[in-house]
C-alpha cells in the first residue's frame, strides 16, 4: 500500500506519495507520467511522519533555502538505468544545471561503456518520479533549450528562476515534447 498527501507550493498541487518510510512520489497537477511506475493503489493519509519532513524540505526550498536532499529518505520506482540517471541529477547543484548529453557521458563512463544515447537518459529524467526533489528541472539541451520536462516548460522556468540560475544562455523552444 502506497500513501498520498497534498502540498500547495507556488507551482501548484504537488501529490507526494510514500511507502510508508521513504518518498516514492512527487507530481504536480498535470504532469505528464503522473503516478508514473507505481502500479498499487494509492490512499490519501495525511498524518505520515515522512509526509511533514518532506513538507518542511519542500517549505525550506521554496522560501529560498538550500535543503540537503539526503535529508530525505528517497526510493523512487524505476529500472536500474533510470534509477542511475535519478542518481545523477541528485548531483546537480541548487543553482546550476547540466545537459543531457553530460549525463550520458556519466552514465556511460560509470558503467564502463563507450558512450551512451541522450535520447535514453532523457526519457530517465522525463520519467523521473519525484520531481523538485530529484531535480530534474536542472537538465537542459546542449544548446540552451529548455525542454523535457514532464511538469511543463512553464514550472521548469519557474523552478530555475527561483534558484536564481543564469537564464541569458537558455531558450524556450519553438517545439518540442514538453511544451
């Protein structure tokens, strides 16, 4: 049995969701892959102890601090490959971000490979279940496009401008998969 609770952030409606012990999920109103792997049922229980320790990270981070996300017990649902991409957006610094393309030549080195496809770490992060947390809004194309983000263009440009992150370089795209 999976627990949901609902936080009102300046994005919107988060859902976040919990075994019980550990965060397994956090959407907002929306987004695309919502609930994404987790096939049990989800019951509403707001009294969980992780549910206000989350609160309290996610009252931190958007009242401008800089929480330590290995603060919070985090066991999001997913392959091996993406739980490894998950990993490496953990490291992202608040402030910064880095492409796609960085990733898969990451991925690719941890895992003794040659080089690894960008198009497969993007669907890892598009699909990734814990959002703000595992801050896959840090992620962006090789030229300065903002694109891939399953919470809409609109929340990721929220989100960077929030951690006062350089935009001068970035670029919404005329199309793309997240617009």
């Amino acid at each position: 049995m999976y627990y949901t609770t609902n936080y009102l952030s300046p994005i919107g409606s988060l859902t976040i969701a919990s075994d019980g012990k550990n965060i397994i999920g956090l959407w907002m109103d929306g987004q695309k892959y919502y609930g994404g792997s987790v096939k049990d049922e989800l019951e509403q229980k707001d009294d969980l102890p992780i549910f206000e320790t989350t609160k309290i990270w996610l009252e931190k981070y958007f009242n401008g601090e800089k929480p330590d996300v290995k603060k919070l017990p985090l066991a999001p649902i997913g392959s091996d490959f993406r739980k490894a991409v998950w990993d490496i957006l953990l490291e992202i610094p608040y402030g910064e971000y880095i492409t796609y393309g960085f990733i898969a030549k990451k991925l690719a080195k941890n895992m003794g490979k040659k080089n690894m496809s960008s198009q497969a770490v993007g669907g890892a992060v598009g699909h990734n279940p814990i959002s703000v947390i595992i801050p896959c809004h840090r992620v962006i194309g090789a030229n300065g496009s903002l694109t891939g983000f399953a919470g809409g263009i609109d929340k990721k440009v929220k989100l960077l401008t929030h951690e006062n992150v350089n935009m001068s370089k970035l670029f919404v795209p005329k199309k793309g998969t997240a617009l």
